[in-house]
C-alpha cells in the first residue's frame, strides 16, 4: 500500500497559514492606514502577494495530499497532522496512509 508524506500535510498547512497571517498583516495596515496612503498601497501589495502561499497550498494539495491508491484528485484529500488518526478515500474507500503511521 503507498503512503502519503507526512512533510507534504506539514507544509500545506504552513503555507495555509502564511496566507492568512498575510491576510491579517493587510487588514490592520488598511486599519492603520486611513491617515497613511502609503500604509494603504502596502496593504494592497500584500494582499495580492497573500495568494501566493494559498496557491501553493492548492498545488500541494492536488498533486501530494490525493489518495496514493486510486489516485482520485476530484474527491479524496488528506491534510490531516494527527497520526493516530485516518482518513478514508471517497472514491475507493481505502484508508490514506501517512509516511509515520502504521
């Protein structure tokens, strides 16, 4: 049976949350810059930068994270971090195995 990388689970959910850490950083500049124009412009650059990492994570996530037996990349994801738990293929049904579980 093949198993999915655990560091490919890792870095999805690193790049998810960079992107809404960007998104965050953007929202108090456009707070903090109603006095500030530039403070505006910057907010706007990181909001499109922001996408990035969230692009990256969809990549990731169809290409890594699919399940290694049926290869399905229209219904079956995992993303999971906890390896006591698994989860199932909706297409085939099997379990999708990380690298670290049993």
């Amino acid at each position: 049976m093949q198993r999915l990388k655990r560091k490919h689970a890792k870095l999805f959910w690193a790049l998810f949350w960079v992107f809404w850490g960007l998104e965050g950083a953007a929202w108090a500049l456009r707070l903090a810059g109603e006095e500030h124009p530039w403070l505006l412009a910057a907010a706007s650059w990181i909001t499109i930068l922001a996408f990035l990492p969230l692009l990256g994570a969809g990549v990731i996530w169809r290409r890594r994270l699919q399940c290694p037996n049926c290869h399905d990349r229209e219904r079956s994801g995992s993303v999971r971090l906890n390896p006591k738990k698994t989860d199932c293929c909706k297409s085939c049904g099997q379990p999708i195995l990380f690298d670290d579980q049993i």
